[in-house]
C-alpha cells in the first residue's frame, strides 16, 4: 500500500532543486494509492574522507501528512541549514517514501525512510509488512541497537548495518552493498519491495522485492542504436557509462513521464545500480555467511520491455476526480477490452470471440472438474457478477473464492480443478498466497488483470490482460466494468463447442458490441444521479437488493458508496430478505432494488411489494419503460431510475454505472476525498 520512488542521475548534472523536485513529483503521482505521511532522503553537501575519496551524508526528511506537508517542511529545513539548492550532482542517489500506516501511528518518527541509527549509515524505503519484525528487533537489541519508532521497517536499516559491520569486523573490508542485502534477505519473512540506500556505498541503491511490485526505469540520455526498439537487453546498459537517468517506483505511473523503458523486477531479486550499470543477482535463501565472507550469488541477465501507458493516462483531464474520470471513460475502456477479440462472422461464418492467452488451454479449460474464481472486493464482485453466464456456457461447475478464506482455511484445490485469479492490479498479496497454493496443488490457474507484467500475470499458466487503461482512483469503476466482459468472453470461448448454444453465443456478442453505446446512454444519468445524492446525504445507512446476475451489482454498489461516502452500505441476496434483513425496513432507511429483465424480474417485483407493503423508502433501478411494472403505487410511492436493457449478462456492466455516479456524488456532497478514500489505498499488496 506504500509508495516508492528513487532517483539517480549518472554522468548528466542536476542540482539539488531539480534532484528535490524529481522525488515530490514521483510521490505526487503515487499519491493515489492511499498514505498519511511520506519522506525522502538526499545527500548533503560532499566531503572528503581521510583517504581523499568523496562522501556524501544523507539527510532524511520526514513529515507526517500528504505530500504538501513534506514539501513545506523540506525547504523550511533546509533553508534553516543553509543548504545550497544550487549545487550540482554529476551521479546522485535519492530516495523517497509515502507511508500508509500498518504497524505505529501516522508520525514522522514512524515515517520512511527508516535508518540504522546516528549517521544513517543504511536507509530503507518499504513497501509490505515484515513479519518476523519482533524476533529481529529483540536479537538487534541484544546486540546494542537502539529502536526509535514502532514500524516492523526499522529491522531491515539495522539489520544492514548490523551484516556490514559484522562482515567488517571479520576482516571482508570488500563486501559490496548487493551482498549486503542478500543476506539482510536471508532473515526477512513476509511480503516486501525494499530500497537500501548507504553512505557506505556513495551513489548506489539497491532495490530487491518479494511480493510487492517494483519497477527500473531506464532513460538513456544519448543517442544509441537501440533507443526506438521496443526491448533493450539489460547488459548493454550494465556496460556503458552514457549519461542516464534510473528511475524505481512501485507504479508505473510514476515513471511513465520519464520514460517508457522498464523493468519489472521478480520475486527473489536484487538490482544494483552502481556506475550508471544495473546488476541483477539472484537471492538464494539458503546461502549466507560462509565462513569469512558472504558468499557470492548467481547474476541473472533481463531485457527491459516497453511500458504500454500515455502519461495523459495519470491525468485528470477535464474532469475534477480521477473516480469521475473513469466512470466516464467506461466506454472507451469496454472499446479496447474487446478490440481484435470479437469476430462478427459472416454469410457462412458464426461469430466467434479469439482470446489468444487462452488458445493453448482452452480445452483443458472445458475438461475441468470445475472453474473456481479466487479474488478480493471489487474483484471478486465481478467474478460472481459473470459466473451465471460461465456455468450456462460451459456446464462446468464454478466455485467462488474470496482469496483470503481459501488460504485461511486451505480449502480443497485439485489437480483437476481450474483456478481463475482476478486482480485488477495483479499484485494483491491474498491473491498471490492463493495462487501460490493452487500452484502447489497441480490446478491450472488462469489470471485475469489489468496489469501487464504484474505477479498474477507471470505467474499464471495463461490468461487474458484486461485492457481498461490506468485506474487510478481508489474504488475501481472501469476495471470493473471489464473484467465482467472479459469473463463474459471466457464464457463464449469455453462454450464455443457446443452448437446448442450457437444462437445465445451470437446474441450475446452483438450485445457486446452495442455495449459501449448503451453505457455512454446511461452515463447521461449523471445529473439525476447527483439529484439523487443531495437527498441522501444526511443518511447513515442503505442498503441495495439484488438477485441473479445482480446479486454483484448489490454487492458492488454497496461496496462503492461504502469505500469512498463513508456511508454505511449494504448489498444484500433479495432472496435472502425475508430471512433477516427485513427487519431493518421503515419509512426512513432507504433501499435500492436491482429490478431490470431478466429471469428474476418477477421476483423482484415481488420483493418491491413487500417493502413497499412495510413503507419501504424505495429507490428502483429497472429497464426502460418499466417504471409503472416496478411502482406498487405509482411514481410518488418510490424513485425510479431508468437504464438501457442489454443482454442479461451484460447488464451487469449497464446496472453499476448509476451506483458508480450516486457513490461518487455522495462523496463529493459529503466534503471527502472521493480518490483518497479514509483508510485505503489503491493497491492492497500486504496482508
């Protein structure tokens, strides 16, 4: 849920006003992801050692707050100790940090970076949770090492310091920082991406990871032969001194504006940028110290791929919020999610769905013993919301998994199984652990994420990337919009063998190509939906019925205007009202019932008679033209929202926007951060 960011400038000269402003700007860009405070560390003015060599002190700063705060209090400092911002780095190496609370308070002492103690000899930017941070902390305090703040962070600066000094001692004047961190490694358990910075080791980072993402970028700042392809093999850079700029960032959308040339770095290894080169080595849990030395790991070679974002992604455009934003770009994002993978077909041709990451897997697929979709919030929403089309296409039997259960419970997973993973990020931790777990268990594990190159789409034996552009709101909207469709398309493609559901597969595809233009209809709902937000705002409670495929579309609304309004919300099984949540009905709660055709609409309708009956304060979202079907009593006696109606299962995807806009305008109503939600962050990569 923290961010990180560093810079290092090689062979090209900024000054230290430039250095300042590359870090706040890379911290501005992750902001999105949810923090309390944030920090950074630079270099002090150069010295001179005893042997004539140049060194550099690094100066943290840290401020509890957002990224202003930080600011503010950087340049107070420094201008109270005179430090020139003028001055020139030809190799610089900074590094910065927002901190989303987990272990201690919101506090600058609790902030990042975290040091080693008096001189901040090693420094560490981290992104996760380390878990065995109380046995270390007690080894380092037998050893003599004092601890100033309450994060499971401070372990791993002490523990650096605690290898080195001891590597030292032992007579290894020449341990370089890589191996350093290899063994700081070797004693961490948990979920983490790190950042070291040492005075030791002047104008070097090192960057290395375990479950949280982490990416290099690379701007060469020459002209070379490979500057417009789209790989870049790794070792070329490692071998030339050309003036360049390194960029590390948990999110590409910190370093996109700087360049598209990245790497994202694995599980397990360790990147060293030293001398304009960058290293990769391998950590090996079972090496460590071996006799006077550290022992030496196995380098690994990578190519640099090419980052498919725009920077006009991250901005706001003419819209006040990103959440706004990306409601509204829902048809664009549904667009490209099914560009080149629907085929109309022709006179003799049946129309079809191409799902390349799928090809070579597809017929496993329809011989599993049964599809099980294994995801978090918004995610696992959408996966429920597509499961009734999955099972009448294919005939499979598909479980659902909330990540965490799974792994909690270590429920059955065979070698017979299908494991479907959906992520919007590809990097959520509990989704990782159960994917990790059904790997172990032999199943084949399909992921589904908006993120290419993320853990989920590594580590996955196929899958299908999403294609709904950067989300960088908080509470997903068009991720969730197009992983309904993906999965839909999963649906077409499993069942495509089966000629008794030809005409189904047909109607449902022209649906998803009218699908776009039936979103950007009901996004013209938009002031009514504000309307309808001004007369909620003073409520504590709402609760949203659903039943059939928009059993999910309850579940997620409730969950949007929970995350972002503050407001209490709930989405409840309509099935299941009479069975306790009836009880909750009067005059004053309001309740939003998901009644648009289908085969539950006579249900429902029954469901809105027995409200209505109890003086239910009633909000309808129905298909067009079915207002009076839906009001007991005529329009005074509830409010009815009027939505395009599609293909049921795709209606879904049209039933989620007005609740999407009443969430947003809530929120906006109500005075809070509609894209900084309280207590949560973007990317929920610890546990």
């Amino acid at each position: 849920m923290c961010g990180i960011f560093a810079y290092l400038n090689y062979n090209v000269k900024r000054d230290r006003r430039f250095i300042l402003e590359i870090l706040f700007n890379g911290l501005r860009r992750l902001e999105y992801r949810g923090y309390d405070s944030a920090g950074i560390s630079i270099d002090s003015s150069s010295s001179s050692d005893p042997n004539g060599q140049l060194s550099f002190s690094p100066l943290v700063f840290r401020q509890e707050g957002n990224i202003d705060s930080l600011v503010k209090s950087v340049y107070k400092d420094v201008a109270s100790i005179k430090l020139n911002l003028e001055e020139l780095f030809c190799v610089h190496a900074g590094i910065a940090h927002t901190r989303w609370a987990t272990h201690g308070e919101p506090s600058p002492k609790n902030s990042h970076p975290q040091t080693s103690g008096a001189g901040n000899e090693f420094l560490v930017v981290h992104n996760g949770v380390i878990t065995n941070y109380e046995v270390l902390k007690e080894t380092l305090t037998r050893h003599g090492f004092n601890f100033e703040s309450e994060t499971d962070t401070e372990v791993i600066p002490k523990l650096a310091k605690y290898v080195f000094d001891k590597a030292t001692e032992e007579g290894d004047q020449s341990v370089t920082f890589s191996l350093v961190v290899l063994e700081v490694m070797r004693h961490l358990e948990g979920a983490y991406a790190l950042i070291f910075k040492s005075h030791h080791y002047p104008n070097e980072l090192i960057a290395c990871k375990r479950g949280s993402p982490l990416l290099l970028g690379v701007k060469e700042l020459s002209e070379d032969m490979h500057s417009g392809a789209p790989f870049l093999d790794l070792k070329f850079i490692s071998e030339n001194r050309h003036p360049k700029e390194l960029f590390l960032s948990s999110d590409a959308s910190a370093i996109v504006e700087h360049t598209k040339k990245v790497l994202v770095i694995e599980d397990g290894e360790v990147v060293h940028l030293k001398d304009g080169g960058v290293s990769i080595l391998k950590f090996e849990n079972e090496k460590g110290i071996c006799g006077n030395a550290l022992s030496r790991p196995s380098s690994v070679q990578r190519a640099l791929s090419f980052l498919e974002m725009e920077v006009e992604q991250i901005n706001k455009g003419k819209y006040e919020h990103y959440m706004q934003k990306e409601i509204h770009e829902q048809p664009e994002s549904l667009t490209t999610t099914m560009r080149g993978r629907l085929k109309r077909g022709g006179s003799t041709k049946a129309k079809t769905v191409l799902l390349g990451g799928l090809k070579d897997h597809i017929k496993s697929i329809r011989r599993s013993r049964r599809i099980v979709f294994i995801g978090c919030g918004t995610s696992y929403n959408a996966a429920l919301a597509a499961r009734p089309i999955i099972e009448e296409l294919s005939g499979v039997p598909v479980t659902m998994e909330i990540a965490s259960d799974l792994v909690d419970r270590q429920g059955p997973i065979y070698r017979e199984d299908t494991a479907v993973f959906v992520s919007q990020s590809g990097e959520t931790a509990d989704t990782l652990l159960a994917l990790d777990y059904a790997l172990e268990n032999g199943a084949l594990c399909v992921g589904i994420t908006n993120t290419v190159g993320s853990a989920i789409a590594r580590n996955t034996h196929c899958g299908i990337h999403i294609n709904a552009g950067c989300e960088i709101g908080v509470a997903s909207t068009k991720a969730y919009t197009s992983q309904i469709v993906v999965m839909a398309m999963l649906a077409l493609a499993i069942g495509d063998d089966a000629i008794s559901s030809q005409a189904r597969r047909e109607a449902i595809i022209d649906g998803l190509f009218d699908l776009p233009n039936k979103v950007r209809e009901v996004l013209k709902l938009d002031q009514e939906m504000k309307e309808l937000a001004k007369l909620l705002i003073a409520e504590q409670s709402l609760l949203v019925f659903g039943r059939g495929y928009n059993f999910a579309t309850a579940l997620e609304g409730a969950l949007k205007v929970k995350e972002v309004s503050l407001m209490h919300s709930e989405g409840m099984l309509a099935g299941e009202m009479k069975h306790g949540p009836l009880a909750l009905v009067d005059e004053n709660l309001p309740i939003i019932v998901i009644a648009t055709r289908d085969a539950c609409f006579s249900k429902q309708q029954s469901v809105i008679q027995q409200l209505h009956a109890r003086k239910g304060r009633l909000i309808v979202v129905c298909s067009k033209g079915d207002a009076a079907a839906v009001c007991p009593g005529g329009s005074s006696s509830c409010r009815v929202i009027e939505v395009p109606q599609v293909e049921d299962c795709l209606q879904p995807v049209v039933n989620i926007i007005p609740l999407q806009l009443l969430a947003y305008h809530l929120t906006v109503l109500r005075g809070y951060n509609v894209d900084q939600p309280r207590n949560l962050a973007k990317s929920v990569t610890t546990q």
